[in-house]
C-alpha cells in the first residue's frame, strides 16, 4: 500500500527544504546531520552520518557515487552518495559522505 499524502509542502526552499545539485539536476530535500553509534565487543564509536531526504522521483536509478552539491541552509557542501534509501511512502533517503 502506498501514501497518497502530497509531501510538496515539506519541499518548498525557504520554509523545510534546502536546495541541492543532483547529477546536473536542481532537487530540494530535507537535511539530516545524522548521528550512528555502534558498538562492538564492549566498544563504542559514533560519528556524524549526514542524510538528505528528497522526493524518489528526483533520484536517478544509480545514485550511489553521484555527487549532491547542498546549495543551501547550514549543509551546504558538496558530498558523495554512499546509498540511497527509498522508502514506501514515495521519499528516498540519501546517505553521504564529504566529498
């Protein structure tokens, strides 16, 4: 079963979202600083996993390894995909890694 809830508004620059560069295409997402913390055997490491979500028609077929130019809002920068997540609600979320 899919969402047939118009998400647009969480998309709109100036308000939610930030603007970004997608493989040569302008896309708006929302940004996630993204903390992971994992342990292993009784240690412990955590560092930031930065995150942009974004409409899925928006992402390309192949993401991984695009760059994702954030033109906007605190982000902005320039990062490479590592994965794309899509979920069932018709958003996908990128995970990245500083370019």
């Amino acid at each position: 079963m899919s969402l047939s809830e118009n998400l647009d508004v969480f998309f709109k620059s100036g308000e939610f979202a930030e603007t970004a560069t997608l493989d040569g295409t302008t896309v708006r997402g929302l940004v996630d600083a993204g903390f992971e913390n994992a342990a292993l055997d009784g240690w412990g490491g955590g560092g930031s996993s930065p995150r942009f979500t974004l409409p899925s028609a928006a992402v390309p077929a192949v993401a991984e390894g695009k760059t994702l130019v954030i033109t906007s809002g605190p982000a902005a920068g320039s990062y490479r995909i590592a994965n794309a997540m899509p979920d069932a609600s018709g958003l996908t979320t990128l995970h990245l890694l500083q370019a």
